[in-house]
C-alpha cells in the first residue's frame, strides 16, 4: 500500500477512485505520566512519554486508515492529511483521512 501526501504518485497512474477513506483513535492520558510530564515542565526538554502516546496513535490511525482502503480494493492512498482534536483534558482523537485510489505504473 503506497501512502501519499500528495495527489499523484510519480510513475504510476491512477485508474480508479475509490473514495474518502479514514482511520482514527482516541487515546487517554495516564495521571502518572502527566505528573512526569508537569515535572518535565520546570526543566525544559521534550516529554517522551507523550511524544511516544502520539506516535503509536498516528500509528494505529494510519493502519486503521489502510486497512479501509483495503477492504475497498485500494492499493495506494493520496492526499493524506492528519488531524488532532481534544475531547476532554486528558484525551485527544488523531483522525487521518485520503482519498482511496487504485494505481498502476505509467
């Protein structure tokens, strides 16, 4: 599965449009990270803990996402964007989106 931010793929062609394709989750913040993060604040510097929470999110979205295209035929999705939203203090939504093509080399 090829994976594009933009519209075309160099080399290939699209033949076939399948549609908006999406894959999403929703992840909670633990209280004892959040007091290690609080902690990191007073220092400076990158806060691991959460660096790696969004990580595995975009991971799992982007197979979530993939595994959609898939089940529509797909074998590449263009145009893909990223999304974050808020839903409370302590959980965030990464959603990301593209539209499901089937391509073929030029």
């Amino acid at each position: 599965m090829i994976i594009a931010t933009s519209s075309q793929i160099a080399g290939k062609r699209i033949v076939k449009t399948f549609g908006v394709v999406r894959g999403n989750t929703i992840r909670a913040r633990h209280i004892g990270k959040d007091i290690l993060a609080a902690l990191k604040t007073i220092v400076g510097g990158e806060i691991q803990e959460y660096t790696k929470l969004m990580g595995e999110s975009r991971d799992q979205s982007i197979d979530r996402m993939v595994d959609d295209a898939e089940s529509l035929g797909a074998n590449a999705v263009v145009d893909v964007r990223f999304s974050t939203s808020f839903l409370m203090q302590s959980a965030a939504e990464i959603l990301v989106y593209g539209t499901a093509v089937m391509i073929e080399d030029e």
